[in-house]
C-alpha cells in the first residue's frame, strides 16, 4: 500500500474515531472546535482588518473637500461648504454647513438632495442620540428638522457622529475668507505619507503581540482530551496498531476537531461580523461589509490551521510511548532539559539587538528580522513556562489537604497546566513590551499645544463681519456653570496706506480681559497700553507704536477691495499716556504684541476686523455648563468656531495605530477568557471519575473546590511572572531600536499583568457551577 492511501486511511480512521466514538467522542471534538473555532475567527478578523480601515480611508477622502477645485464666482454647478464640528459631552461631532448656488451644485456622497435652509441630514447613530434622552441638551443646539439620513456612502463608520446643516446665509467674503469653500465636487485623491520607521515598528509589533497567543491557544485547543485519546490508542495498539499508525490516527482525530474549529470559527466570524456595526470604541467603528477577509488570507487560515492541528499532535506525541496495555506517560516524566528552551529567546534577542539605537534615523526596519525576533522571545515563554512550573512545584511540600492535591496533581502533570496559561503569558509579555515601547516614544508624537485649559476651557473664535463678541460673550456668561466669559477683538492698524510694511495688531478689552493678555499693574477704563515682550517677528503683524503716533486703523492692507458696505481705515492716534507693559500668554498660548486699548479709548471706526475670541471658563462640578455654553454659541452662530483647548496634541498616525491596539486587545481579551473557559470545562470533564471517587471517600467539596482553585492559581502566578520578565525585557530592547532611553513604565507591566490575572479569576468563578456538578458519587457510573 503507498505511503500516500496509507495517511489517507489512518486519517480517515481518526477522523470516524471523532465523529463515532459517542458521547465522548463528540464532545471531545466539540470543544476543541469550539476552541480552535474562536481562534480561527480572530484570524479572520485580523485579516480583514487591513481592508476595513482602506475602506474607512476611501469614503472619508470621497467627501472631502480638500483637493477639490474651488470657483472664484458663483455658477450653477458651485457649492458653498464649511466646516461646523461639535463636541457634545466629549464625543466629536463632525458637521458642515452647505448652502448650493446654482441647480446643478455637487452632491455629497450618501445624500439624495442638499438640506433646504435651517434642514440638517444626519448620520443614524446622531439620528439616535438626538431622539435619545442622552441627546437632550445637544437638540437644543442641532434642533433643525431632519430632511434625511446620511447613507453609508457617505460615512466611515456606522457609529459616526456627522451631519450636514442647510443653511441661506452661508457666504464668502472674498478671496481671503478661507474659511468658506466654493467647490464644484466633492473627492480627495489622497497622497499620503507613508508611516515612519518607528511606527511601522510599532505597527508590524502590533500585529505579532496579538496573534501569537492566538496561535497559541490554537495549539492548545487541539490537544483537548489528550489523556483519554491515548489510552484509547493503546487499545488500538492491542489490537494490532503499530506505533506510527497510531499517531497518524490521533493526527486524524486532531484535523477532524480543527475542521470543525474552522465552520464554527467560520460561523464565529459571520456572527461578529454582523454585530461590530453596534460596536464603538473610541469613537471608532466598522461596517459589516467592510470586514471582508482578502481571499489569499482566509485561505491561507483555512489551510495554516488543519496543518498545525497535525503538526502539533505529532509533536506533542513524539516523547509519548503507546502501548497495548498503557501509556508509559502515566508514570512519572522524565525532567525537562533547559537548554534547548533558553535558544529560542537568546535567539530572538540575536535578532533584534543589531538594530539597536535606530529610531527614525536609519532607514526601515527590516520587519522580517523583528518579526522573527519577537515571535520567537514569545515562543521562548511557552518552552520556558513548563520548565520553569515543574521545578518550582517539585520543590513544595506540605500544606492543607487542597493544597496538597493540587501540588500533587501538578507535578504529576505540569505540562497540561502550562499549556493552559501559556497563551495568557504570551499575550501579557506582548502587552506589556508594547505599552512600554508606546510610552517611550509618546513624548516624539506629542505636542504641546501652549494653551492653558485651567484658564479657560474653551475659546469662541469670531471671524471677520461676525461681531464684537461683546453680546455673545454676555450671553454665555448668563449660561448656568459659566463663571467667565472674556471677550477680546483685534484689528490691523498702519502708519500709512496702503500698509507696505509691519501694520499694528490693535486687541480692544476690558481691564479684566486685557489681564489676560498682558502683566497690567493697574488698570482703568480709558488706559491704552503699548505691549513688549513678544517675540513676533511677523512681517504682517509685528509692528510697533508709541503713544501720540497717528494710526490708520482697519482694512489696512485690502481696504480698496473691501466691500463697498465696509468703512475705510480711520485715523486714530494712540493715546499719550499709554504705559509700556510686558506681554502674557493668553489661555490658547499666543502672545500679543503692538498696542492693549481699553473701549472708551479705542478707536470709533474699526471696520472689519479679522479676529475676535471670548475665552470661556466653567465650572466643571457643576452638569453640562460647557455644553451649555456651546449651545449658547451656536443658537448665536453656528459658523462660530468653539475651540476645546488642550495641553498636547498627538499625531493621527500614533493616535491610530494606538486606537487599533486598543480594539486588537478587546477582541484578544474575549478570545482568552472563552478559550480558557473552555479548557478549564474540558479538564474538569477529563477528572470527572477522579473528583466523583474523592468526593465518595468522603472528600470535602471546599476541599476540592480549593485544589482546583490551586491547580489554576500557581500556573498562574509562574506564568505572569515570566511573562513580566520578558515583557519588560523585549520592552527594553525595542525602546533602544526606537533610540530611545530605557526604563520601565510600570503601571503598564503591573495593570497588564493584573489583566491577566483578572481574566484568568473571572473563568474559574465560572467554572465553580460545574465543578460542583461533577463531585457527585454518580459520576463513577459507567458503562
């Protein structure tokens, strides 16, 4: 018989083995397709990943605006659009505000028509929120009848917050208003920038730390009731198998329960798939549809598991004597040798090492040689964790009754128990590396903004004809929970017109708001001050006056094109008793140079004014006064622009590749808590007869409860202390190829390894129900 009819045959016996063998036969094979099934399902997911977020890229860029051709006159075919985001209880919310000048004005992606003045379209999930009791507050500012719901075409996300505001008064004022676009389409062909060599770091490390302990609880699932399949072996061998026949059966057995892992991991993915629509983290969510694996990669998973699954049972079976009247694995194991398993880490840090100190300075990394690196420190803990738990369990004596079970049990069998942390171990030490390596790089991609959120939590910034702010600041100060409401406007003024060089920056205020803006050691309405200090250099704004200089304040620049309903500059003179003070960061961070005036002694005739901002403090134990405030802004405006003001600002690309480990570490934390459980459910059935004969010699249930309870928590606790090693370790070595100095970030390694170590205690609480079910004598029937 060939070589080839003879694997066939043997498979195909396994394969009957696992389908026919019963009760116990199925339920063998159920639950390691069950496990193999939730690992293949976060396979799928990864690999569909990639398009997801291309998908997300190319609707956001299709109703851009960004690249687009802009008119210089109204036509038929011309749009006017700006941008009117919100921000409501801390979430974002992305607006615009349209206003079509001709029959034939471009349509944005997912919409059937242009809202009619005061209409708004709305994304569904902002559709919910207003019609929800949580939207409340936020109706009062969107309260413009709903014309329609943005289609998905028009969204990159279904949980997107976004509307479009219809509006009759939208205008550009000239060449100079950026702020209003005119537009014939909508599209951005986007040229981006590709990511630099420490984020691709990141990213390529990312995607290693997350899927290996899926590999890993892969390899675990299908040794699922290895004891009972060997004993059965040994039957088979007393009737004539051979030993290699054997494992090619138990080969069979393991590619039938991986094939089963495949339709439910199949099934998994289909179920997840259609319900990460209602799912939002951070503001980020994916369509059904766009989770699409690309062919290539789901078959590659179709193909890569079964082979593992055959591959890993020849392997586990290869120190495993089967014979017709036992299994020599009963007895007590040989001691496991160290040698071998401190390789695979010296290894990996072979790997890595070279590219020590390169951060973004040198070129790419060569992502095969990381890869490798880290996947085989990673591998490393899985051969060290069994070493590791069989010398510190072959050491301890003594102890209560349940301890004593349990430490007997592992060191009859460590390796069973170690394969049961193993995957949690990996996923820690990966956490842990890369939430060092992220805290070391943070400080290169984020930026100080200058502003002062403790002076003022938001800036109202008014723009060109919009106002003084005088009356707006008044009516957000009336707001409840608003302590302050500061308002300041700036205007140009020049010795000369038209202005040739330097032009003054004028800023009008109160003594209270000028305080904001300046060190002022008195001040009372009538005084003018002439501000030094700043270091502008500013060939537009940077000008200076003294006191008694004659001024020309307004359009200085363009005051010929300004609109024939705009004054012209007017003369002014600085007041002579204007005093020199050192200019202060105002609360966005700006230093103010040229001339502070007080209103009384400002000039009359100001013209148009391209600057005004009412800087706005709350009182934050007070409910809602920001939003409060917002909505105060935008029943005045909606094209007023409410400026959040922040300490720091971080790169979109960190910021995204930190939101995608975010969303990698959720679905890996489901994927360890269900395989666990799982594991924990198939060896409690495997002991059932063992815990039934204990509990019938009169064995207290809080006595067993308590060793299985051990039996969970020392694998544990060695595991999570190797696995903090290494973490902290491989951390290390990535933050010097990120150039970057080293030192442990400690809340991370103590909150991941305490993740962990939750995760790993909600499972055998779970696990309690049926392990009372099994201590009962019945369990010692048989058949």
């Amino acid at each position: 018989m060939s070589r080839l009819r003879t694997w066939t045959r043997d498979l195909g016996m396994g394969a009957r083995f696992a389908f026919g063998g019963g009760r116990e036969g199925w339920t063998r094979t159920l639950l390691t397709g069950v496990g193999v099934g939730l690992g293949v399902a976060l396979l799928l997911i990864s690999t569909a990943i990639p398009g997801a977020l291309a998908a997300r890229y190319e609707r956001g860029d299709a109703r851009s605006t960004t690249s687009t051709a802009q008119a210089d006159t109204p036509g038929p075919d011309t749009l006017l659009i700006t941008r009117i985001n919100q921000t409501y209880r801390g979430k974002d919310i992305e607006g615009y505000a349209l206003r079509a000048e001709g029959p034939r004005a471009p349509l944005p992606p997912g919409l059937e028509r242009i809202p009619g003045a005061g209409e708004m379209a709305v994304s569904p999930a902002l559709g919910e929120l207003l019609k929800s009791s949580e939207g409340a507050l936020l109706r009062e500012r969107l309260d413009g009848p709903v014309s329609e719901t943005i289609g998905d075409a028009g969204l990159v996300g279904p949980g997107e917050l976004f509307f479009y505001l219809g509006s009759d008064s939208l205008a550009k004022n000239g060449p100079d208003d950026y702020r209003v676009g005119r537009v014939t389409a909508f599209g951005y062909d986007a040229q981006r920038d590709g990511l630099d060599p420490v984020l691709m770091l990141m990213v390529v490390l990312t995607f290693v730390a997350l899927l290996m302990p899926v590999a890993v609880f892969i390899a675990t699932a299908v040794r699922f009731g290895g004891e009972r399949r060997d004993r059965r072996l040994a039957a088979l061998r007393l009737v004539g198998a051979d030993s290699r026949m054997v494992r090619r059966i138990a080969a069979g057995e393991a590619l039938a329960g991986s094939l089963v892992g495949l339709v439910l991991g199949t099934g998994f993915f289909a179920v997840g798939r259609s319900l990460v629509g209602s799912v939002s983290l951070r503001q980020r969510s994916v369509f059904p549809a766009d989770l699409d694996p690309a062919p290539w990669l789901a078959a590659l998973v179709a193909v890569a598991v079964p082979a593992a699954a055959v591959a890993v049972t020849l392997f586990a079976l290869r120190g495993v004597v089967i014979e017709p009247l036992g299994v020599v694995r009963t007895a007590k194991p040989s001691r496991r040798r160290i040698w071998w398993r401190l390789l695979l880490p010296l290894v990996g840090i072979g790997l890595l090492l070279p590219m020590g100190g390169r951060g973004n300075d040198h070129g790419r990394f060569n992502q095969w040689q990381v890869g490798g690196g880290v996947v085989l420190l990673l591998v490393g803990i899985t051969a060290l964790l069994p070493w590791l738990l069989e010398r510190f369990v072959g050491k301890v004596c003594g102890g209560p009754v349940s301890w004593q079970l349990a430490v007997r049990r592992l060191q009859v069998d460590s390796g069973a128990a170690a394969r049961l942390v193993n995957g949690i171990a990996v996923a820690v030490a990966g956490a842990i590396a890369l939430q060092m390596l992220f805290a070391g790089v943070e400080g290169d991609y984020t930026e100080p903004t200058g502003q002062d959120p403790q002076r003022a939590a938001v800036a109202v910034l008014l723009h060109g004809r919009d106002g003084t702010g005088t009356d707006l600041a008044e009516r957000i100060a009336a707001v409840p929970g608003v302590t302050r409401a500061v308002p300041l406007t700036s205007t140009q003024a020049a010795h000369q017109l038209p202005a040739e060089e330097e032009t003054v920056d004028v800023t009008i205020g109160t003594c209270d708001a000028l305080g904001e803006v300046a060190v002022l050691d008195s001040c009372t309405e009538g005084d003018a001050f002439v501000v030094t200090g700043s270091p502008s250099t500013d060939a537009f704004y940077g000008g200076r006056a003294e006191p008694g200089d004659e001024l020309f304040v307004g359009n200085v620049r363009r005051y010929e094109a300004a609109a024939a309903d705009s004054p012209t500059p007017a003369k002014w003179t600085v007041p002579a008793g204007a005093r020199t003070v050192a200019s202060r960061e105002d609360p966005t961070g700006q230093l103010r140079s040229g001339l502070l005036v007080t209103p009384s002694a400002a000039p009359k005739e100001i013209g148009d004014f391209p600057d005004a901002r009412i800087f706005v403090q709350v009182d934050e134990s007070g409910p809602d006064a920001l939003d409060r405030a917002r909505n105060a802004v935008f029943g005045a405006d909606p094209f007023v622009t409410a400026m959040t003001l922040r300490h720091s600002t971080q790169a979109a690309g960190f910021s995204s590749i930190r939101t995608g480990l975010f969303f990698g570490a959720a679905a890996v934390l489901v994927l360890i808590g269900g395989s666990l459980f799982v594991s924990q459910l198939e060896q409690l059935r495997e002991r059932r007869k063992l815990l039934s004969s204990l509990v019938a010699f009169g064995t207290k249930r809080s006595t067993l409860s308590l060793s299985v309870l051990w039996q969970t928590a020392v694998p544990i606790v060695v595991g999570l202390v190797l696995a903090a090693g290494t973490g902290v370790g491989l951390g290390a070595v990535l933050m010097s190829m990120a150039a970057q100095p080293v030192r442990i970030d400690w809340p991370s390694v103590l909150g991941m390894t305490g993740v962990g170590a939750g995760v790993v205690a909600a499972v055998t609480l779970l696990s309690l129900p049926p392990l009372l079910r099994l201590m009962r004598p019945d369990g010692l029937r048989t058949e």
